[in-house]
C-alpha cells in the first residue's frame, strides 16, 4: 500500500512515483485504487480516472443547477465543474474540514472535480479481492458499483466514476452553456 502525501499544492497523480503506472491492472490481475471517505463510508475509483487530487480552493457558483452541483474551478486555466459527492448521494451535509479535497477525475471525455471528505491511500488490490455487489444493494444502486473490497475494518465501495458522473456531468454541460 502506498500514502498519498499530503502537500500544499496540487498534486498531479501522473508525476508521483507509486502512482507512475499508466494502467490500473497488470497481468497478474491487480488493480490500483485511489480510496477515499464520505462520511463513515470508505470508496475508491481506479486510478487510471484520477488526474489529480488538489486542496479545497474556490469555487464559483453556478445558478440554477443541482444542489449536488457546487459550480466551477479554473484549474490552470482549465473550467472544471465541481460535484459534491456527498450531496450526490443524499448524505448529510457537513463541514469541509482540512481533509476535504477535490478529486480531478475523468469521465468520459470530460474532466470533472468531486468533493470528498478526505483521499486515504493507494490500494493495490487483486481481481479476485473484489466482490460483485449483491443483487439487493439499493440507494446508489447496482449500476454505479464494480465492486466491494474487503479491508481490515470495514468494506470498501469500488464505484464506476463514469455511471456515477456519466449524466450529471452531460446535465452540468447544459446548464453552463444556457448561462
């Protein structure tokens, strides 16, 4: 397992030497994962769909858009659009505190930021560690899930950043150009 270190500035996942792997998965059927929490719930997305995880930093409202939609950062002159992964998934508002990150992902062809609670590490996890989500899972739904890891204390909820964002970002799009 390798850390994500913490720094003041951003933090381009490409250029840290663990996190260097141009692909997820290798021949013997591991995959990397960035995890992170919401609330008391640990996740994590392949890393091949992390661009960057950078700190809290402004960003401009967007009007008329949906509460899980926070609005817009330029990112070295880049206009990403920012969702709340909380609100998303009809969890409790709370505080950002200095754990709370951004998270730059790709979607598709497009790059979206997404609001968590805290990144915790890089996981390298073999194929055959994840689960299939059971058939009875409902609130985020079966579409949205690839899987579940066990870890030591708890599960970890491995999501397909691209079903998850796939419509809201494509709604977001729309807003923005109507504006």
């Amino acid at each position: 397992m390798a850390t994500i270190a913490e720094a003041s500035t951003t933090q381009e996942m490409q250029s840290s030497p663990d996190l260097h792997d141009t692909e997820s998965s290798d021949l013997a059927g591991t995959m990397q994962i960035v995890s992170f929490h919401l609330a008391d719930e640990v996740f994590g997305v392949a890393i091949t769909k992390v661009r960057e995880i950078i700190l809290m930093c402004g960003i401009t409202q967007v009007p008329q858009t949906p509460p899980y939609v926070k609005g817009l950062i330029n990112l070295r002159s880049t206009v990403i659009p920012v969702i709340d992964l909380r609100c998303l998934f009809g969890l409790p508002e709370s505080d950002r505190g200095h754990e709370s990150r951004i998270m730059v992902v790709q979607v598709g062809v497009r790059t979206v930021g997404i609001i968590v609670d805290g990144v915790d590490e890089v996981l390298r996890i073999s194929s055959k560690d994840i689960a299939p989500p059971p058939p009875t899972v409902s609130g985020l739904g079966n579409e949205y899930l690839e899987g579940l890891v066990r870890l030591e204390e708890q599960l970890l909820i491995l999501l397909d950043i691209d079903k998850v964002l796939g419509e809201e970002s494509q709604a977001l799009d729309a807003a923005i150009s109507a504006t």
